[in-house]
C-alpha cells in the first residue's frame, strides 16, 4: 500500500468519526460563520479563524441537508487567505435541499490528528434564480508574487443565461487608466475562470491595481459581475540591463550582449538588427542565447545585411504570458575597410581582348568575390560585370573581350567592385584604357551549288 493511502485511511477513518460523534477541540480564538455569497441562496461562504491548532495540514467542511439526514454529505476542503483565515463556497446545487443545513469544521494537523472544531448552520428558503443574466459568485485576486511583481485573478460560480463565451478582466493601477491592460481569463477545470496579472504589463506600477471582471455572453453582450483589488509594493526587481555590442571576425560579424537585466516574468530576450541605409529593409530578429550568470548573447553576420554604416540594435524582453517589452537600444558603426590597386595590360589589338589585374585587395573578415563592371558606352547599355579570380600570387586577374562590348574602340571604363566574407560590398577602385579594334569580324557569304535541283518562283498574290 502506497503512502497516499496509508495516510488517507486514518484521515477517512477519523472523518466519519467525527461526524457521528463530534470530538470539538477547545479554540480559545475561534469563529465560524456561513453567510449567503449574493443574496440567491446558490453559494453560500463557510469562514473560520482558528489559532488553537498551529500546524494545520488542511482544513475541511462538512455539510449536508438537515432533510433526509446525511444522505447528501459533502466534504469541502478550505482554501487559507492571506490573513489566516479559512474560506470554501458551498453550491447548494450540490445538495439540492431547501430548509436548514448542518456545517461542521475540521482541522487536520500535520502529525495526522483531525480535530473538530465547531459547527454552524445556514437556511435555504427556495432556490431562486438571479434577477440578471450574467453573474460570478466571487472575484478575488489571489497568489501575489512580491518578487515577480504579478497575481492571478479568479472568477468563481459564472454563469449566463445564452451561455459564457469569455471572461474578460481589466486591471489599471493608474488613476487616468492610462496603463489599463484587458485579460482573457482561462476557463479552470472546476469551472472557474482565472487570468494571470504582471506589472511588467502596466509600467511595473506600485500601488492598488483595480480589477474588474466581465462576462461576455454567447449573445454577444457583456455583462460586468464583480470587482476586487490587489496590492503591488516595490519588492520586485526591475533592471533593464546593460546592452554591447563588440566586433568579431575582423568585421565580418558582431556579438551583442545584454548583461544585468532583471525583469519578472522574463523567458527570452530577442534582438532586432537593422542597417541604417534603407530604413529597416534588411531587419533581422535574432534569438539570443541565455547563459548561467543570466546575460544573453547573439552573434550578426554582417552577411545577413550585407552593407557598411550605421546599425541599430533594439534589445527585447520575452516575457512568460507572451507579450514583449523593449529593454535597451544601441548601435554599431561597420567600416568599410575595402581597397585594392588596379592596371590594365596585355591589349591586344587583334583579338580585342586585354587583362585586368587587381592587387592589395584588402577586406575585413577576407574576401569573398572581386567582380569588374567593364563598359564603353556613354550610357553603360554595353556594360558587362566580370568576375576575378584570384591568382597564386595574391593578385586578382580576369580577360575582358570587346566583343562583350559590340566592339566598341575607344576609352572603356574599369570599376573593381570588392564584397567582403562579411557581406559588404563596395567599389573600391578605378581606371579607364583606351583600347583600339584593328578590325571587326567579317560575315562572309559563301554561295552553295546543289547538284541538279531547279527552283521556281511562283507569283504572289
């Protein structure tokens, strides 16, 4: 036999007991009362103080209908407020009896002894329905977290007449409202509602936070049902962190770091990346990793944007219910540190062709390609982009043909275009050559006799 049960026996036994003969331990500091939720008779509230046990395990109610004796017996386990004291709903729908009802109080301490310590009473005239469509029971604000500055809202015993769609539940701190945020509130498995409260969602603002709750009806009308408050001191830690950001791979990337941030609820960080040329064309939002001192990093491979300039950096907290909050912003210069020396040589009149040589290439991060726009026309409508290759020496080299350029002669302009590992790229260098075509490819028409064949032309028309 398992330890649940064994300790569940003992309590059973000590339960039905108590029932059939009540064991009332002396309170010198006791009250017990039931009183009626909302004046419908449907809930009633049984609440008890007790200071006579110190270490309470649980406490419970039972409670039947005088009528027909215990034959509709329930037992209630009590929920502990804040304040010490011991609260539980009773639906008289679990009963269903008019006239008197017995409650007795149940203490269970932590050594496993059941103490039984007082009864009371309540009177159900006729069950009586509410005089308005939607209603709650109960709205309280309940397991507030001083640290993670956030609470949770209940709303107990909703109904409504066309049904409830959903549960709706504003919370402000601010007298103007200014920082009012609306809940949905999840439907619990007992049927109640409840929403989940954080400051980060109203400024982090200290002080009493208004709560209102409202049932949205299948019929689409909402109906507001209760209202309670909820406390929020300074006790949690707010910081919204350092952020850095350090060059890496000689340029080609860059580290962003988000040191000392301090934010209930957080889950995640995210940081969004974007050059400054062209607005926000090129941003990227990274995922950044968590490491065990509670800083986040992430690496940017300039390729991902694939300019030099200005960078912006916005660094985001992720919190828990899924909302985002802007932390820090910063920002990061790329250089273009890309150069090289170009000349012309080998023309060769005859073919029309002649060799581009590209050296000193220097790029941050390395180089990725060395491309050269080669052009005559005025209007570049015969420019054609040659890429380099790179030679044993270092150097870059390529062939450039004038056939490529409708064998233009005359001053053909050379641009030598660098792109970096990093993904910037840039024109980095000049020339021009005058190249002269000694002669252009004849079309020859070469006349071909077919052995005895005859051909007739026919009129048109």
């Amino acid at each position: 036999m398992n330890r649940k049960w064994r300790r569940f026996f003992p309590v059973l036994f000590w339960m039905l007991l108590c029932v059939c003969i009540p064991m009332k331990a002396s309170a010198a500091n006791f009250s017990l009362s039931a009183s009626d939720v909302d004046g419908t008779q449907r809930i009633f509230r049984i609440a008890m103080n007790q200071s006579e046990i110190p270490n309470v395990y649980q406490t419970l109610f039972a409670v039947w209908g005088d009528q027909g004796g215990q034959n509709d017996l329930k037992w209630y386990r009590a929920d502990e407020m804040m304040d010490g004291s011991y609260l539980c709903d009773v639906p008289v729908s679990n009963h269903g009896e008019t006239g008197s009802y017995t409650v007795h109080a149940y203490v269970e301490s932590t050594d496993g002894y059941l103490y039984m310590m007082g009864d009371t009473g309540f009177q159900v005239a006729e069950m009586q329905q509410p005089s308005y469509e939607a209603y709650a029971r109960n709205v309280t604000a309940a397991n507030y977290s001083a640290s993670g500055g956030s609470f949770q809202v209940w709303v107990q015993g909703v109904q409504a007449a066309s049904g409830v769609s959903q549960v709706q539940i504003p919370v402000w701190c601010s007298a103007d409202q200014s920082d009012i945020q609306w809940y949905i509130a999840d439907l619990m498995s007992d049927g109640s509602f409840m929403a989940e409260v954080s400051a980060a969602n109203h400024g982090y603002h200290t002080g009493r936070y208004q709560v209102h709750a409202y049932v949205l009806e299948n019929n689409g009308t909402l109906t507001f049902v209760g209202s309670t408050t909820q406390d929020v001191s300074s006790g949690f830690s707010v910081s919204n962190g350092n952020l850095t950001v350090a060059e890496r791979g000689g340029g080609s990337s860059y580290q962003i770091d988000l040191y000392g941030a301090s934010i209930p609820g957080l889950s995640g960080v995210q940081f969004a990346v974007w050059a400054e040329q062209g607005g926000q064309d090129d941003l990227v939002w990274y995922q950044a990793t968590p490491y065990t001192d509670g800083s986040f990093s992430c690496t940017v491979p300039i390729s991902n944007h694939g300019q030099a300039g200005n960078y912006n950096v916005h660094a985001y907290a992720v919190l828990s219910n899924g909302s985002v909050q802007m932390l820090r912003a910063a920002t990061f210069y790329v250089e273009n540190n890309l150069s090289a020396n170009v000349q012309v040589a080998n023309i060769n009149e005859n073919t029309g062709t002649f060799d581009i040589f590209i050296s000193n290439v220097s790029a941050p991060g390395g180089v990725q390609t060395v491309q050269v726009p080669v052009w005559h026309a005025a209007d570049q409508s015969d420019i054609r982009w040659y890429t380099a290759q790179l030679q044993s020496n270092g150097t870059y080299a390529v062939t450039a043909n004038v056939a490529n350029h409708n064998y233009n002669s005359g001053n053909y302009n050379i641009h030598v275009y660098v792109t970096a590992n990093g993904g910037a790229m840039s024109c980095v260098c000049g020339t021009t050559a005058n190249i002269r075509v000694s002669s252009q490819p004849q079309i020859q028409v070469a006349r071909i006799a077919i052995p005895n064949v005859r051909f007739r032309c026919l009129p048109r028309g």
